[in-house]
C-alpha cells in the first residue's frame, strides 16, 4: 500500500493511498529532503535538511554543497527505489532550485523533480 504524504484520511476514515506508484515515489523524495536530520526519533539520520538552508545565502557555494547532500540522502535511504541520474542545484535570486533526475528501479522509467527552496 503507497500511503499519501502527507497523512491523511479519505471520507471513509481510512488511510489514504497515493494515486500512483510514481505518486507515492515523488512523495518518499520529497519527506526525504524535507526533513531535517534529528527529527525523526527511531532514524535520528534520517533526512537531508533542506528547510535547515532558510537563512543561507542563495550562492554557488551553498548550491554545489547541497547537490552532494542530496544525492547521499537519496542513495542512503532510497537507493533501493530510484537510481539518481543527476542532481542540479542552482541559485536563482531568493531561492535554491534542486531538479534531480532519477530513474525508478522496479520499471526503469525516468523521472524528474524539481523542488524550489527558499533561502536568504
């Protein structure tokens, strides 16, 4: 079962399910990147620490460091899901733009993610 992210209930009462496998793929990375290292109380390594980039200057530095955070994060905790092609971090004004670019493993289809963060 592909649970939704984030949580919720259908007007049923029960779990909802993610509209589709690729859904539910997108999803997974997204909690992943979004979450900080620490917050989860069982995977205390769990996570990459996006939103931690709040009040960091938006420049290629921070870009070409976070490209490698990134990709371990996702290696790390779902490297058994998706097979990383690349990952582009570039600074665009007020905001980092992160595109990772991954294959997943059950079907070999390519996909795509992009993710603005706001920074400085």
């Amino acid at each position: 079962m592909d649970i939704a992210f984030p949580y919720q209930l259908t007007a049923q009462g029960t779990t909802a399910t993610a509209a589709s496998t690729d859904a539910h793929i997108e999803q997974m990375l997204e909690q992943l990147l979004f979450t900080r290292p620490g917050e989860r109380v069982n995977h205390p390594d769990f996570g990459c620490g996006l939103l931690d980039l709040v009040f960091s200057p938006a420049s290629p530095e921070v870009a070409a460091a976070l490209s490698v955070t990134v990709a371990g994060a996702v290696e790390k905790w779902l490297g058994d899901v998706v097979k990383i092609s690349s990952v582009n971090v570039t600074a665009a004004g007020s905001e980092l733009q992160v595109v990772l670019d991954y294959t997943v493993t059950a079907t070999g289809v390519p996909a795509t993610l992009s993710l603005p963060v706001p920074v400085g």
